[in-house]
C-alpha cells in the first residue's frame, strides 16, 4: 500500500474521536497529542499508524483530554490509518512516566513517547509482528532452586536484608570492589523468584564500557529463564536489534533488562526492581531533545508502578548523597542509604584487596623540566619504571586526548583556532592534523605560522597522544621480567573510533601484552584489570578552579573510580608484593579536596562540598534550569532571552516570586559551528515554583520567537549538569 497517500475521510459523525500522540517536529508549538478519527473506539495505549502531512507516522492513542471532543468548527480530524494488531496497548504506567517526562522537561508528550519506541515498529506488518513475538521457549522447568548463588559477606548481606524489608529507594554506597554487583544480582533474583510475570530493569551509563556486567547477568540468569529473558538496549545496537529487545520487555518475555539511560523509557509492564548502576555519571542526563536524567526519572518510575530502586556509587552524586542523609542527621533522609566499606577479599587475599594508597607529588617541589616536555615528575617515573620491570601494569590517566590542545607561534602569538568555534583546533600528531572536538572541523597542520611564516610552530599543552609518546621514549630501555622492551597503548575516543577497537584494546591489556596504559576517562571506568598495581593522574589540577560548580564532584568521582582500576586482584597484589598506588601529580598538594581523596573518605568530601553548596543556595539545595538560545550573533541569542525574560516579569507568571532570573551570559564556548550560543539560568529554592513558572513561560518563549530573526534556536534544560 502507498502510505504517503493516506485516506483523509470526511469527519462522520459515527466515527470516535481520539487523541494520538506523535512526534511532532520540535518547536512546532504543537504541544499536545493530535485529534483523529478512528471507526472503532481504541484503548487507550494502543499503538497506531496516523497521517501527519504527507506521511505517515507511529502514535500512541492517549489518555484524551476533556476538551477534546469540542473541536474547533471546521477543523475535520484526519482518520487513523492502521492498527499495531498484535501489540498490546502501552500501559497506563508507561503512559504516566512519558506524560510526567514530558511535563517536568518542558517538552511534548507526543516528541517524549516516540522517542522511547523503536521507529521500526511502524513498518511491521501483522504476519511479521507474529514472527517476532514467537521465541525460543523458556527452559522448561527453570527451576529457581539450582540458581548459582555465592555466599554474601556480612555487608552484603546487611544490605540485601535491609532491600527485602524497606520500601526504598535505596542509595547502596559501596567502594569500588565491594560487591555491589553482586547484591544487585541477588536483589533481581529476589526480586523475580517466584512472581512470573516480574521483571527488573538494570541501568548503567555506558554498556559498551561494561560488557563484563552483562556477562555476569547472563552467566546467573539465563539458565534459569532461558537466554531470551535477559536483553539490552542501548543506542549502539541497530534498529532490528532494538526493535527485538523492546517487544522482549513490552510482552514480559525478558526478564531483566539491561540498558542505558534510553532503558528508563522501556515498556516494562511487571516491573518490581530498578537498579541504577554508578548513579552519578554524568551520562545518565540526556543531552538532547528532552533533556531527562534517567537517575531521577527511575526514581519517579520506581515509586508510581510500586517497583523498588537501588541507586549505586562509590562517588554517589551530592543530590543522592544529601537525599539519603538521614533525619538523625539533619537531612532529608527521603532514601535510605547501605553502606558497604570494604572491598571483597581484604584481609584474606581473596578478591579485589585494599584500596590503593594514595600519593601526592607536590609539582612545585619539582625540577621544573624533568627530561623530554617534564609531564612526569621523577619519583612517578622511577615508580611506573619499577613497577614494568617486576611486570605489573600501570594506567595513567589525562583528561584530553589528541596530542596538544593548540598549536602555537611564538613570534606571533598565532594560535590554531578553530575558524567556525570560540575554541582551539587540537593537534594530532597521529595523522598530522589540526582538529576541532567541538565541530569537528579539520585541516591539515600548516607548515609554517599561517600569520607569520615562521616555520617553528609549537604545541602548547598535553594530550593523551603526546602522553603516550614521551612515556615510550622515557620507557625506551625499561625491561620487563620476560625480557622484552616496555610497551605503552593509548586508549580513548581516538584510538576507539573503529567498531571492536575498545574490546581488542582492551584484550591487549588483558593478555600483558602493554604495560603502561595511558588513556582518558574512558578507561577509568568499570573495567576489571587484573594486573593493574598503579594509577596516576598526571594533571588533574584543572577541575579545582573550574568556573562549574560540579567539576570537584566529577574530579573526585573520576579519580576515586581510577584508583579502584588498581589492585583488583589482591591475590596477585599478595603475589607480588607491591601494594597498590595511586598518584596525583598536583600543584595544590593541600587542597582539602586531595586530603579527602588520600584517605578514600568519600563523606568528607561530600560534607564540605554540600556545606559550600548550602552557603551558596547552589544544587541541591537550590533547582535550577536553563534557558539556551542559538543564534547568527550573540545579540541576537541574548536579545531573545532578555525579551523572554522581560514578558516573563511582564505577564506577572506564577512561581516568579520564588523564582530568580539570572541575565543572559555567552556560554562558556560562545561559539561552535558559526553559531553564537547564550543561556540564562533560572534557580529557585522551590522544585515546584520552578515547574510552575516554567510551564506558565513555555508559550511565552514560543511566541516570542517569530520576533526573532537571528535566532536559530531554543530550548530549556531542566536540571542541567553543566552550567
Ligand atoms: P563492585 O560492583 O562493588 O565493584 P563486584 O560485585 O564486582 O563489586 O565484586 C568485586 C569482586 O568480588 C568480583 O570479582 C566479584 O565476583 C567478587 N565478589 C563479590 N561478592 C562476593 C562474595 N560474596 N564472595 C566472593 N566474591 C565476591
Ligand atoms: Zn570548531
Ligand atoms: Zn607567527
């Protein structure tokens, strides 16, 4: 059948009237679901096929507003095109969370809804709707009783008791290596024994990071349920893969589902368990579209389909860590917080072992160019050296990758800025190129100043690359125990690009063929080295004085989760005799910021973070939001959010006495791509007034935005990580 020729029947009386949700384009100013004709009346949730200008589009009949069936005289409703026959409809739950999505991130049911379906569900046909849905039966007698279960420490134990008898939800504050993984198997096994139709829903922010994770679910799961019971979802599979995973979870035939932040949104009609692994990444926010943190949007889930939610974190986020202070304390006590200290097999050598100890090395009481650029400071070299030539690995971690982050002319001062951003161009050596990480424009690197014609242009500053580069040279005679000559890898965005890169990269680790592993954030996370004894970080310092108030939190999670990379065998560690290290090259030795990571006192940081943030009414004891707005030029993107701002104040609009409206400032990175960028920060120390004022200014924004010309954009961030 031609779909764009979809039938546009006259409204006859006999027909129903719904309401349809689809996806409209962003600031369409079409807020709500759609009206269409229907000659049967339909469930509400029923998935359906709908003209929408000249095509035709998946929506979701939805809950029908009261004033629907007086439509505007002369408006004739286009009729619904085909019925999804075979999926059930969309539960109320389901239905409730995008509604609620929807309204706190200030967007459209209809953008929020589709978003959370996989877009080839559209084109299925019945017969092969029916294909699909049949699946590899269950194993016929699972029985729950043979579930491989390891004995729990007392911590674990303490903990997993206390999920079973509290209604949550659950902060569990467990070190790196102490088992957290493991209660959260057995909470899903609580969870599912017994009750058929229930289901769990297991989040982690990069899985592509964690495929150790999935094994493990599946290693416990899948002979008890059958291995079409445990799937993923993530934005990496493709669009048949996810298709198949979303029916899996919406028919109750997957059990468990792992995913990230995108699995907060999937059908999970017996959902009784949500686990939020690492709550505090940063990835848990979407970045794009609605604008959702799939932490809290669990959490919300969690409490209205009456499913019980354990958030993660070694480093919990301040918002977490603060919410689960308990009224004894003077906090909130709103979740209850697990403490697990100890990592698995301290003591008894059993497992992960100690934290590492960690060092500081006071840069300023260092010769000020140690060798080839001086990136490390003797006493790091002479403990990485040592260290390779007994055979252990080391990690040392920088958070920039490419080989310098510009170039420069020191005759003229020219540096290599990108021509489209407010930005440098960073230089890779790799494939001599001058490269934008914000636009990714790129040129080749010129052979002399472009200004100038000096020949002797220089970079400025360290990346990943040149890292890499100067550790080989300083390495070049270092040689380990079966007598070959040191080898440094790189990991990070650069060297990953290729579809496999990551896991043989890491596969080379694995086997002992690098022993010193210079990489980004990206290998700090998640990942079980065996071999692993030291983790420095070279030049960390950055995060200290950044003009984002969350930027000490990342650090202090980034640099706690590197640490846990170190040690995790304390077999090999007893083995070898060398207690695990972390170091911190650092200008500031003193900081209390160090002081607390040194002792791996994770409380202390958070006490004095939260303190500073309650003197400066900052999050979360403050809600902000953003308004951004992209233009030709920075007049314009201000000029519109000062007007929006001032028709705001005009309309008198509720909650802005509890409101505050800061003025229009030029982001941080004014410029990306030719675009001028300019925000304005809302904060309130009212969660609700914020929400009030925002959906009483949301039609105001829209109707300011004909008036001006430059603008290219806008859109609002509810809670934004990054100011
Ligand atoms: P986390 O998630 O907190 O980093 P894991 O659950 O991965 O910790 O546990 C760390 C290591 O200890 C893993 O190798 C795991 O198999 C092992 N482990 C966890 N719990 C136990 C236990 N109760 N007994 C023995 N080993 C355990
Ligand atoms: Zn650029
Ligand atoms: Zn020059």
């Amino acid at each position: 059948p031609d779909r764009s020729l979809s039938p546009t029947t006259p409204h006859d009386s006999a027909a129903c009237l719904l309401c349809v949700a689809v996806s409209t384009p962003a600031h369409s100013g079409v807020g709500e679901p759609l009206s269409y004709a229907s000659p049967r009346p339909l469930p509400a949730g029923t998935l359906v096929r709908v003209p929408l200008g000249a095509r035709e589009v998946l929506g979701v009949v939805w809950d029908a507003p009261a004033e629907l069936a007086a439509l505007p005289p002369g408006m004739v409703p286009r009729t619904v095109a085909g019925v999804l026959e075979g999926v059930a409809p969309l539960d109320a739950a389901w239905r409730r969370l995008v509604s609620f999505a929807a309204r706190y991130y200030q967007r459209a049911v209809g953008e929020v809804a589709l978003a959370a379906l996989p877009p080839q569900l559209r084109d299925l046909t019945p017969e092969q709707l029916a294909r699909r849905l049949r699946r590899p039966a269950p194993p016929a007698h699972p029985s729950e009783a043979v579930a491989k279960t390891i004995a729990l420490t007392a911590e674990q134990a303490s903990a997993t008791a206390q999920i079973d008898a509290e209604r949550g939800p659950f902060l569990l504050f467990g070190s790196t290596g102490s088992g957290k993984t493991e209660v959260y198997l057995h909470c899903v096994q609580r969870a599912l024994a017994g009750h058929p139709a229930a289901q769990a829903l297991v989040m982690v922010p990069e899985i592509n990071l964690t495929p150790q994770l999935e094994a493990r679910f599946r290693e416990r799961f899948a002979p008890l349920y059958g291995e079409a019971a445990v799937v993923s979802m993530h934005s990496g599979m493709t669009p048949a893969q996810r298709l198949k995973s979303w029916l899996a979870a919406h028919t109750g035939a997957a059990r468990i589902v792992l995913g990230t932040r995108m699995a907060v949104f999937a059908s999970l009609p017996g959902l009784a368990l949500v686990v939020v692994d690492e709550e505090h990444d940063a990835s848990y926010k979407q970045q794009e579209g609605a604008r959702y943190s799939a932490r809290d949007l669990a959490l919300w889930r969690g409490r209205e389909q009456g499913a019980k939610v354990i958030l993660g974190s070694a480093t919990p986020s301040l918002e977490s860590w603060h919410a689960s202070t308990p009224a004894s304390e003077g906090g909130p006590g709103r979740y209850l917080r697990l403490h697990m200290p100890s990592r698995i097999g301290s003591g008894d050598g059993a497992g992960t072992g100690e934290l590492p100890r960690v060092r500081l090395v006071d840069m300023g009481q260092q010769p000020r160019s140690s060798g080839a650029g001086g990136v490390f400071s003797p006493p790091l070299l002479a403990a990485i050296t040592e260290r390779v030539q007994r055979g252990e690995q080391c990690l040392v971690l920088l958070n920039r990758r490419g080989f310098a982050p510009v170039l420069h002319c020191h005759d003229c001062s020219w540096k290599s800025d990108c021509p489209h951003c407010s930005a440098h161009q960073v230089f890779h050596k790799s494939d001599r190129t001058l490269r934008c990480h914000h636009c990714g424009f790129t040129q080749r690197v010129p052979r002399a100043c472009p200004s100038c014609g000096n020949p002797d242009i220089l970079p400025l500053g360290r990346g990943t690359e040149q890292l890499e580069e100067q550790l080989a040279a300083l390495l070049r005679n270092v040689i380990t125990p079966d007598r070959r000559a040191a080898r440094v890898a790189r990991i990070d965005a650069d060297t990953t690009r290729a579809k496999g890169a990551l896991e043989e990269q890491l596969a080379q680790v694995h086997s002992g063929e690098v022993d010193v592993l210079v990489g980004t954030q990206m290998v700090a996370k998640g990942h079980d080295f065996r071999r692993i004894t030291l983790v420095a970080a070279v030049q960390p310092d950055g995060a200290l004085f950044s003009s984002d108030f969350r930027a000490p939190e990342r650090m202090f999670a980034l640099l706690m989760q590197a640490a846990g990379r170190a040690g995790r065998d304390a077999r090999y560690v007893a083995a070898q005799g060398s207690p695990p290290e972390m170091w911190i090259q650092t200008w500031h030795p003193d900081h209390a910021v160090y002081a607390a990571l040194r002792r791996h006192d994770y409380p202390a940081f958070a006490a004095r973070q939260l303190a500073e943030r309650q003197e400066a009414g900052m999050p979360p004891f403050a809600y902000q939001a953003l308004v951004r707005a992209d233009a030709r030029t920075q007049e314009a993107a201000q000029a519109f959010l000062q007007a929006a701002s001032d028709a705001a104040r005009a309309a008198g609009l509720p909650g802005l006495d509890q409101v505050f409206l800061f003025p229009p400032v030029p982001l941080a990175i004014q410029r990306v791509a030719n675009v001028e960028r300019a925000q304005m920060l809302l904060e309130s120390p009212q969660r609700g007034a914020l929400q009030r004022f925002l959906a009483a200014w949301q039609p105001l924004l829209h109707a300011e935005r004909p008036r001006h010309r430059g603008l290219v954009r806008w859109l609002v961030d509810v809670d934004p990580q990054a100011i």
